[in-house]
C-alpha cells in the first residue's frame, strides 16, 4: 500500500487544489473589479457633447477632409472639461477621400471652445482649438484642413443667404485660433 494512496494525503491533495482554484478566482474578481472601475472612469472621461434642450442654440457643421480625427469641446480656454460632454465628433476618414461633415447643435450667447486634434504619426500631431461666441440661431461651419499631411489648419464660417437663396460662407468675425492647445487624451 502506497502511504500517499491513503485517506489523508487525498484530502491534503482535494483540500490544496481547492485553495489554488480560490485563489485563483480572487486573483480575477480583482482584475474585474478594477478592469470595471477602469470601464466606467473612461466612460465618464468620454462622454458625448449633447447641449442643453432649453436655452440658446446654433448650429455648427464640422467638416474634414482628414482621417482619424477628434473634436472635443471645452468649458473655457484653460481647457476645463466641458460640462455638456467632452467628444463633439470624431472623423473616421471612412469617405474615400471626400470631405466628411457632421452636424451638431451647440450652445450659443457665450464663447464655445473645441480642438480638432488629429494624431498624423507617433511623432507628429496636428491639433488646432478654436474659440468663438455663437449666436442664436445662426449656422456655422468648421473646415479641418490637412495640408500635405503634416500642416493643418481651420476656420470657421457664418452661413448666409443672398438675395438668390444661394449659400454664402464668410469668415466668423468672433473666431479666434487659441494660443493654448486644449486636448484631452482620455478621449475620442
């Protein structure tokens, strides 16, 4: 008779494996647990720019003639996270090369802050914050502009009518390009 075939030594074996496969489900309730808490901060960081319902309103359509590109909005030109939402748009480049636009109504009667923040490569980026106080009401649009891709600018334009009811685009006078850069690199 084999001293480990008996009684003892099985349940030593039984009680051992039970506590390697409990230690193991601690070891990945706690890699859940912070991959969960990791989930929900970034959900927070990200979240979508969706203006008040009631107060003032313009119109801004963005557009792009770039790939993998990102708008994000800001409270103010410190770059405080905006309280509506941080990601206005983003740009996939998913239109064989025609200009991408996106359309979103924003809030108007106080300055509206937002960088187009474009990451070329690991070593160049193109990023451009915009300032602007719209007016209710109004129609705007802001071209993103990559020029030989590794310069980019923007600008950003009032829509009007002629007496036609042809569209005119002209330079929005309040525009100004920020001397600080705002991103927020927890978003898209």
């Amino acid at each position: 008779m084999d001293v480990y075939d008996s009684a003892f030594f099985r349940k030593l074996i039984e009680f051992e494996q039970v506590q390697m496969i409990w230690r193991l489900v601690d070891v990945f309730l706690k890699l859940f647990i912070v991959a969960s808490f990791a989930c929900v901060l970034l959900g927070c960081l990200s979240k979508k720019y969706d203006a008040p319902d009631s107060g003032p309103a313009a119109s801004l359509t963005l557009s792009a003639n770039a790939n993998k590109l990102r708008v994000q909005v800001f409270d103010d030109r410190h770059c405080t996270k905006s309280a509506y939402g941080n990601r206005l748009a983003y740009f996939s480049g998913e239109t064989n090369g025609s200009r991408e636009e996106i359309t979103k109504q924003i809030l108007a009667e106080k300055e509206f802050i937002f960088t187009f923040a474009q990451d070329i490569s690991e070593r160049h980026k193109c990023n451009v914050t915009l300032a602007f106080i719209p007016e209710m009401g109004k129609i705007y649009h802001a071209k993103y502009n990559l020029i030989e891709g590794r310069k980019c600018t923007a600008q950003i334009y009032l829509e009007s009518k002629d007496t036609n009811g042809n569209i005119l685009l002209e330079s929005e006078p309040s525009m100004v390009q920020t001397p600080m850069t705002c991103i927020n690199n927890l978003t898209d």
